[in-house]
C-alpha cells in the first residue's frame, strides 16, 4: 500500500508536466507547415480560377443580398470597428510589439516570424490585388465607380496570416497555450472578414481566397520559425 501510494505522489509532478505540455505546441516539422502552405496556395488558384470563368457569380449575389438584407445600424458599427483589423497601421506595429517581447523573453532571429508575416501579407496583398484584376469590388463599395479590383479580401488575407502566425509563435513558445491562442485568431480574422462582406466591400469568394492565402502566409511562416535556430 505504501508502495503504491509512494508511486501515485511521485507520478503527479510527471503527469502535471506531460497535462501541461498537452496545453501547448510540440514542434510541427518545417515539411509539413511547407506542405499545408503548398494545400492553402493550390486552393487559392482553384478558387481564383472559378472567379474568373464567372462560376462563383450566382452564389456570391445570392450571399450579397443575403447580408445586405440583415443589415443593421449596430452590425454597421461592429464592422467598421473590425476593419483597422486587417490594415498594416495596426498590425505591423503589433506585430512589432511582440517581436520585441520575444526578444526580452530570450528568443532570437524567431522572434521577427509575426513581423515577417505582416510584410509579407502586406506585400503579398498589393501584389496579387493588382495582378489579379478578375472582379471588381461590389456596388456598395465607395470605389465600385473606379473598377478597384476586389480578389482576393485583403482584409482575410493580412488578418488570418498575422493573426495564426502571432498564435502559433505564442503557443510554441508556451506564452499562451495552443487552444485559447488558434481560437483567438480565428477570432479576429473572422470578424475581420465578415466586417467587410457585412459592408458590402467584397464578395464571399474574395474573404475565402484571402483567407488561403492567409492560411499559406502563416504555415509558411511557421515553417520559417521552425527552420531558424532559437
């Protein structure tokens, strides 16, 4: 009995170490984040290649009128509140932020991973944007008039590469555990997204191809933190 007992208090400091290493991140190898970012970009081109042979058409009026139908004063107010989200005036700085608070921590050349995905994204934004001229941007855009280009969401793209980056970065680390950071960031790029379908700035398949080229910024950066020594 002394034995067993002997065994059950020596084994609680392992379990509660094996339940705390559970709550975060083990390394995911470079390939496979290489690999996801590869599956992200694939989708990407699908999706801009429906866009531009107008097969998306029918479904994205029908979901535009949808959204424009539940308008509302307040939902107005939340999306316009979202859309510094998904600007470089704000998470750049961010990004910055954190890459300073990684290097107080002890990190290194890892501690630049958020702020790498935050110029890419930006870069990547205006260079698909403009390269991409397949759509413009809905009748309810300010710019409609203009033929500003509307695939992909940029606003999808920066937020969802910024934001799993910055999460993913955090829970290797063992800052925030893995669940509460990823579900924090599919907070934020949701509701910068849907801020801008719900303003009617973009059509739905714009938000999905901005948020694979998101997905395909943050593995690819994860994969860049993986690759570089601590």
């Amino acid at each position: 009995m002394r034995i067993a007992r002997l065994g059950t208090v020596c084994g609680q400091p392992q379990v509660a170490r094996d339940w705390q290493t559970k709550r975060y991140m083990r390394r995911t190898p470079s390939s496979a984040l290489l690999v996801v970012s590869a599956a992200a970009l694939l989708g990407f081109a699908y999706t801009a290649s429906l866009v531009a042979r107008r097969r998306t058409e029918r479904a994205d009026h029908q979901a535009r009128e949808e959204l424009q139908a539940a308008r509302g004063p307040a939902g107005d107010v939340a999306a316009e509140a979202s859309g510094p989200l998904g600007k470089e005036y704000l998470h750049f700085p961010a990004s910055i932020g954190l890459g300073l608070a990684l290097r107080h921590r002890g990190l290194g050349w890892r501690a630049a991973v958020p702020v790498l995905a935050s110029v890419v994204s930006e870069l990547l934004n205006r260079l698909v944007t403009h390269t991409l001229h397949i759509r413009v941007v809905p009748p309810g855009h300010p710019e409609h008039h203009k033929q500003k280009p509307s695939f992909p969401s940029g606003h999808a793209m920066e937020t969802t590469a910024v934001a799993l980056t910055s999460a993913y970065v955090m829970a290797r680390e063992e800052i925030v555990p893995a669940a509460p950071a990823f579900a924090v960031a599919v907070i934020l790029a949701a509701a910068s997204t849907i801020g801008r379908l719900y303003l009617d700035r973009h059509w739905v398949t714009d938000a999905v191809g901005g948020s694979l080229l998101g997905v395909a910024v943050a593995a690819a950066s994860g994969a860049a933190y993986e690759a570089v020594p601590s």
